[in-house]
C-alpha cells in the first residue's frame, strides 16, 4: 500500500516565516523517498480572513452576533469604517509580503489607512520614526492598522484570536482536558470554519494516509485538535498522529482516554524514527506492531510504547530541511514594535537550520534538561551544514538562516563561519548562544564577516549568585565582556532576562535591573526580554524543588498536559508586581534614554536602592586581559593580496631593502612598511593563512615557520605592520 503524508502546522505560529518543524520531517521523508505534503494552515487562514473576501464575511458575521449599542467604542469605529477596511485590505497584505513597495509612499502620508485605537501610541514612537526607512515606517503603520483589525475580530467576532496563537488559554498549563475537550464539543467558532473550509479542500485533493499535525505551542493545540476532529468525522480511514514541542514537552505522562477519540498517535521527542514506525505500522499487516516513543489507546486505555529496536537518526542522516508546497512568497512581514531583535523574529522569511541537536551546556537549573531535545548533544559538521545551506537558497531563493539552537556552541560556529567564507557564501544569519568567554574580539570578527548579524543569549538574572544557581557557567562580568566584543565587530545582541527565580530577593532584583541599566548605557547591549521564571517538569528546579528553597503546590499530576508546576517560594516575594516597572525602564533604555533615571521611578511601590556600584560594568569593561596566544590557536587572515612595492632606506650611511605592502579591503586602502625579509616571509604566510585555504596553520607552525628563516618573531608579531593588520582582518582564533 504506497503512503502519503500530510504534514501541517496548525493557526497560529508566526506570520512571517514558516515553523520549520514540517520541514524538517519533509526533508527526512525525502531520504527515504516517502511521499508527502506540508501546509503551514496559520498563515492560509491570515490570508482568507485578512482579503476584501474575507473582512466582508467578517463584518457580515459581526452584525449578525453584535448589537451595535454595546461594544466599545473603538469597534464601533472600525465598524463604521467597513468600507475603508475592506478598500485597502488586499494592497495592505501585497505590501507587507514585499509584493507592493510603492504603497509605502501612501501609507506613510498617514492619510491612507482607516486608523483605530492602536495608532494612538504613534505620538510616543514618532522620534523612532525619525532611524526608521519609508519602507519599515509604512510596514509599522500596516501593522498597526492589522492589530486593530484583530481587536476587533476578538471583541465581535471570535475572543480566542491572536496573531501568532490562537485560544491559547486552553493549551496554557491545562492539566486536566475537561476544559479544551468542551471546548471542542460546540458548534466551530467563525476561525474554525475558515480554518476547515481549507483543510477541507486541502484533505480531499491530497488524500493521505497518515494526517500529522506538528504542535509546537499551546497557542496551536486548540486549532490542532479541531483539525483533527473534523477529519476523524469526515475522513475516520486517515490516521492522525500528533507530535511537536507541546507534546514533547507538556504530554508525557498522558492518561486521559479522551484525547484518542481525536489522534490515533501521539509521538514524543524527534520525530523521524517514530514517524517511520507508524508509517510501518499503519501499512502492515503484522499482528505485533512496533512504535517508537508513541502514545496510543489499547482496550480503552491509554498505552505509551516503545518497542521499536529502531535508533534515532544521526544528525547526518536526516536530510536537508525541505520547504517546498509551503507558500514562500505569501508570508507577511510585519513590525510590532520598534525593538531591533524582536523585528528580526517578526520581519523577513528566515530559512531554519540546526547546527547541533540538544545543547552542549546541559546544566541550566530552569531548563529541560532531562529531555532528549536538551540533553542527547550531536553537532553537525560545518560542511555537511554549508551544504544544507546552499540547497536551501537553491530551493527558497532566500539566503536569511536563524540557526534555531537551544545554544550554539563557539568551535561550530567558528567552524561554520570559515567555511562559509571559504566557499564565498554571501548569507545572513543569527543563533543562540551562551556568553561564554569563548567568544573573543577576533571570533566575533569572524562570524560578523561570515554574515552573524546577531545573536540572542540568556543573562538570566544579573546576579553572580543567582547564576551560580541556575548553573549558568558565566558571571555578569564576563557576559559584559563577551557583549561588548560582538558589538563592537557589529553584531546585535539580544539578553533574555528572568525575574523571580526561586530565592530571589527584591533586593536581587533592583541589583539585576541596575545591572541591565549599565550593560545598555554602555552600549553593549541592543536589545533584552523580561520573563518571570516558571517552574516546569522537566527541570531541576522542578525535579528537586525543595534543593532551591521551594515546594509544589501539589504532588498531583494531571491526566492531560504537565509542564508548569505551581510553587511556593520561600522568600514569600510577589515578583509579579515587578513585572510592569521592569519592561518599562527596558522599553526606555532599549530606545537609549532614561538612564538618568533613579530606578524608584520604575515602580509604584518602594523599592531598597541598588547596592551596586554605578561603575561596575564600565570598570569590568576597563580590565585588561592579561592572556597570551596559545600555541595552539588558528590564524587567519579575511583580506586578499596586497600590492607590492620595494624601496631602500638610508640612515647614517647604512642601507637596506624595506617593503610597502598595500591592501584594498571592502571600506579603505591602508599601507604597512616592513623589510624585505620579513614582508617576502609576511606575503608567503598571508597566502598559506588565507580564509580561502581548507588547511589552517596554528599559531606554533607560524612561530616555527618564521624562526627557521629569521629572528625574534614576538618582536615582529607584536610590531606596528602586523598590529594594523589585525585590525583588517588577521585574526587568532
């Protein structure tokens, strides 16, 4: 029996680039030449819904279930306004899928666009309008105009609704199904009937025979069940599984019978060998089937099995993520907020990559490291990892990546960064890494010139203490130092920040905002998130509270999600009250002001004054590091040949050939003098250190290089000429 898969990702993730999770399996399938079709159904249903078409069915929906008299003023207006809505809706969406570019011009006039309750927070951004293009200005604006769509969609038509999740409230922390699975038992929402409507048509011209929903959030397990239900009740042949982050991470210890009446499976972990199990199993005619890691119901019961003899894939064995049917040129770009990272997630297609499966750090208190998708660590080689990324442009036509590691680790990415240089790639990318101190000024330097815009990386909380225990490996100092040295080679930093982790004092949290305080008015870092900690699980913190200074609330587990577990904290804090002061100084400092502030002014409520010094980070910053070049290091050299011209310099009656080399790099020419002998030994080692050669030389071969034809070489290495050149691109790795 020949299988066909369809994969999709059900409403909503993100509206600009398509979850890679389809992909990913896609290009797996691939390797083992199985058939199947992949449809990221969020944005299908954005675009229906947000088309002249759709807003009239809208408005037309709204008036039936509104009575005019009671909604709130604002929906008032933008239903008033219909018609102004529903004439510039298409030209809007071509726009922001960078079909439309001359629109800006229009939307910029502010005169354009019917404008709702959300364009009221212009009058605060106007100055950042003044570094923002036409073009990103009118992509704020069209944003706004679709958020106030949306508020109006949620007050009049379906209050489930959101960009990027949908009916959220029903994944987040849902121990027991009781709730989602009433949910499901009423008549479809007006989403879900636009959402069916195409999963209708997409089902009946496919045909599959295993239906697989990828369910990374809880903001995409109400639509996913939906999905499901409808084609158990219409199609009850086509078995459909379910695997995914939420899965992975919230269903573990399922139990509750009812789930099954809407999956057949549910998978757990990294999804190719099990995926290639239930294909066996679902066209076999064997009596003992073999599941790898799945969640089934047998005798009414819900069984987990595992008895597949089946390994997990290499890293190099899953193939090249593949994006093909998904509608790459649909996507939407839009700009929330004027925040340089979080436009990086919200604006532009980015291809999605891994360069290391699990993270090579493993220890964080707060993190899941009990899991597979954070504790089984298996890099791929920078080469095996170039070629993904060639095949990928070949296929999407976009050279953008977002590496999508739990942490990147610095050898790999120092490893990729040089070969793609040397293959002359001309991309885009950006990670998650740890600010570990292996990340050096002439590291940096590389990955800026191998195209890293930017990188994203937990300070957590800013406290040497704190980080001690969370585990983090790294201590505020050297996370200043290790920003400060991606800045200055140009590359964006991102800090996610933690309030509340167990024990924390408001005394550490005043410390840690003053912290981030000075990290920004230093200019280290561009951009930061506030989360409040949650204990889930799977975490250390959640496995051994009481090592941390906590207790569960209960012992219970639910039959249906168990991630997040409610504590009582020792200290007795409510951080929550620190939430809104904290995102607000951040929103400011982000934007470069009001760093003169006193931190009281952040919050209603008295807070003690910080007990660190106003200069720390500026003195962490100022200490020389003391290290030398380890023999073992690798040097490389980023520019070309230089042109070269001989002269002799006299002095006193003494005479001698010197050499003026002089280089061309993308910006400026610059010039060093040597003398003959060691510029002709300078030329020759440029050559052998070229980024462009697969061999590379270490510091100890140069030294021993240099010494078998002249003398001293740390007075010569530690000279004006190669001091300039480290400057434009001689870099110790």
């Amino acid at each position: 029996m020949k299988t066909k898969l369809f994969l999709i990702t059900p409403p909503f993730t993100q509206l600009n680039t398509p979850y890679p999770a389809t992909a990913y399996i896609k290009g797996f399938l691939n390797t083992k030449d199985i058939e199947s079709v992949q449809a990221d159904l969020g944005i299908e249903v954005i675009l229906k819904l947000f088309s002249k078409e759709g807003l009239e069915n809208l408005f037309k929906n709204a008036s039936l279930k509104i009575n005019i008299e009671e909604i709130s003023d604002n929906s008032k207006r933008i239903f008033a306004l219909q018609d102004e809505y529903l004439k510039t809706i298409n030209p809007v969406i071509a726009f922001l899928q960078g079909k439309n570019p001359t629109l800006a011009l229009q939307i910029c006039q502010e005169d354009f666009l019917p404008e709702a309750s959300r364009f009221a927070q212009l009058e605060e951004l106007d100055w950042a309008f003044g570094t923002m293009g036409t073009q990103d200005k009118a992509k704020h604006l069209a944003t706004l105009y679709l958020e106030d769509i949306s508020d109006f969609i949620v007050e009049c038509v379906d209050d489930n609704f959101g960009f990027s999740r949908y009916a959220e409230r029903l994944g987040r922390s849902a121990n027991s199904f009781d709730e989602l699975y009433e949910a499901l038992q009423q008549e479809p929402t007006y989403i879900d009937t636009v959402l069916l409507s195409i999963l209708k048509e997409r089902i009946e011209s496919i045909q599959p025979t295993l239906f697989l929903i990828s369910v990374p959030f809880p903001g995409n397990l109400y639509s996913a069940f939906r999905s499901a239900q409808w084609v158990k009740k219409h199609h009850p042949n086509i078995k459909i599984s379910m695997g995914g982050g939420f899965p992975n991470t919230e269903l573990r210890s399922l139990s509750d019978a009812r789930v099954f009446e809407f999956f057949d499976y549910i998978t757990l972990d990294d999804g190719e060998a099990p995926i290639e199990e239930l294909i066996n199993a679902v066209t076999s005619s064997a009596v003992e089937k073999l599941y790898k890691r799945t969640f089934l119901l047998e005798d009414g019961k819900v069984v987990y099995k595992n008895n597949s003899l089946k390994h997990d894939y290499k890293q190099s064995q899953v193939g090249t993520p593949d994006y093909s049917d998904l509608l790459l040129d649909k996507y939407i770009s839009v700009i929330e907020i004027v925040n340089p990272m979080h436009r990086m997630w919200s604006d532009g297609r980015w291809n999605k990559l891994t360069m290391a499966h699990g993270c090579y750090w493993g220890k964080c208190t707060f993190c899941d490291i009990s899991l597979d998708y954070i504790k089984v660590y298996e890099p791929i080689a920078a080469s095996l990892l170039c070629d993904r990324m060639e095949e990928m442009i070949a296929q999407t036509g976009e050279n953008g990546f977002h590496f999508v590691d739990e942490a990147a680790p610095p050898a790999l990415m120092c490893a990729l960064a040089l070969e793609i240089l040397r293959r002359k790639l001309a991309v885009t990318w950006w990670t998650n890494i740890r600010f570990e101190k292996s990340f050096t000024k002439d590291l940096c330097l590389l990955l800026k010139a191998s195209g890293c815009i930017a990188v994203s990386g937990g300070l957590e909380v800013a406290s040497d203490r704190l980080l001690k225990l969370i585990d983090k490996g790294v201590t505020v100092e050297q996370v200043a130092k290790v920003t400060r040295n991606f800045t200055e080679a140009g590359i964006m930093v991102h800090a996610y920040l933690m309030y509340g982790y167990p024990t924390q004092t408001v005394q550490e949290t005043v410390d840690s905002l003053e912290m981030v305080r000075q990290l920004f008015e230093a200019g280290i870092l561009q951009s930061g998130f506030w989360h409040q900690f949650a204990m889930t699980a799977h975490s250390p913190v959640g496995m051994y509270p009481e090592k941390f200074g906590v207790l569960k609330e209960t012992e219970a587990i639910g039959t249906f999600a168990n991630n997040d577990i409610n504590f009582i904290d020792s200290t007795g804090v409510n951080h929550e009250k620190f939430s809104f002061g904290l995102k607000k100084s951040l929103f400011n400092f982000m934007h470069g002001i009001c760093f003169d502030y006193e931190l009281q002014d952040w919050f209603e409520f008295k807070i003690p004054k910080t007990k660190i010094a106003p200069d720390f980070i500026f003195d962490a910053l100022e200490e020389e590091n003391n290290f030398s070049t380890k023999p073992t290091a690798k040097v490389v050299w980023l520019g070309g040949k230089p042109l070269v011209e001989y002269f002799t310099k006299s002095k006193k009656g003494n005479s001698w050939e010197m050499m003026t080399l002089t280089f061309h790099d993308k910006k400026e020419s610059f010039t060093i003098q040597t003398s003959k002998s060691e510029g002709e030994w300078l030329l020759k080692i440029l050559q052998k250190v070229s980024v462009s050669n697969a061999e590379i030389l270490s510091f100890q071969e140069i030294k021993l290089d240099f010494e078998s034809h002249l003398v001293d070489f740390e007075l010569f290495w530690y000279s004006k000429p190669i001091n300039t050149l480290s400057q434009f691109g001689l870099l110790v790795l």
